[in-house]
C-alpha cells in the first residue's frame, strides 16, 4: 500500500477549467485530467522558469517528487496538443482546501494559516519540524 500524498501548496489558480479542440476535422476524442498540483508545477517550472528546487520548496514537496509531478504535467499537456484530446483541471482550491494549518511534529502545537513547513515552531524552536495537514473538520 503506498503512502497518502503529503499537502501540496498551489497559489496560482487556472484562467479555464476545460481545454479541446477546436474545428470541423478535429473530432473531441476521450479527455485528459491535469490535477491542480500538476497545473501548479507546470506554472513554476515553466511560466515562472524556476528551478526544480525552489518550486519543490513552494509547492513544499521534496525537488524529486515535484520532478515527476512536472513529468507528468508536461506528458498530458503533450497528449493534449499532439492527440488532440480534451483537457480538464480539476482539483480547484475550494475553502476547505485553502483552510490550512500547520502542525509540530515535535511539540504538536497547531496554527492555522497553513505556514512553510521548514519554517520554525514558535513553541520548541525546531526547523522541519512542522508539516501541513488538513483541519481536523474536514475528511
């Protein structure tokens, strides 16, 4: 079984939901879904030029996991011009996914404001010790 994905930090927001073809001879074939973290990393890698590092620590993912969050991006974005399928993101930030807080691992004082994981715990000092998760109404 593997591990549930750690709470990834989007902050730029799609200007559409829904891509596709466009034409008579371009029939619309089965669509592709790029998930909002895959949108996010497309946007720091690509429209910001960043590299894999510094986007990883925005997204507050480690830089291996942001590489193959940005592969897979930039293989459905390449399916969707090539092919000519459809294309959704899906996954757009709602209330209960902005509504963050961060939590120590250490002394496990919890914040709200969802603030950078290697930031220091304001109680026992400790840097990475922090982690972001979910408020504890949400499933």
């Amino acid at each position: 079984m593997s591990r549930p994905p750690c709470c990834r930090r989007v902050r730029g927001t799609p200007a559409a939901l829904a891509f596709g073809p466009e034409g008579p001879r371009l029939p619309v074939k089965e669509g592709i879904t790029l998930r909002l973290d895959e949108f996010e990393a497309l946007r720091l890698a690509d429209l910001e030029g960043l590299y894999h590092e510094t986007a990883a620590r925005r997204m507050g993912v480690s830089r291996p996991t942001f590489g193959r969050i940005v592969a897979s991006a930039r293989r459905k974005v390449a399916e969707f011009l090539v092919l000519g399928k459809a294309l959704r993101i899906e996954g757009v930030p709602g209330p209960a996914v902005q509504a963050r807080e961060t939590t120590c691992s250490h002394c496990h004082l919890r914040r709200p404001g969802g603030g950078a994981p290697r930031a220091g715990c304001p109680r026992c000092g400790r840097h990475a010790s922090t982690k972001l998760a979910p408020p504890e109404d949400t499933p």
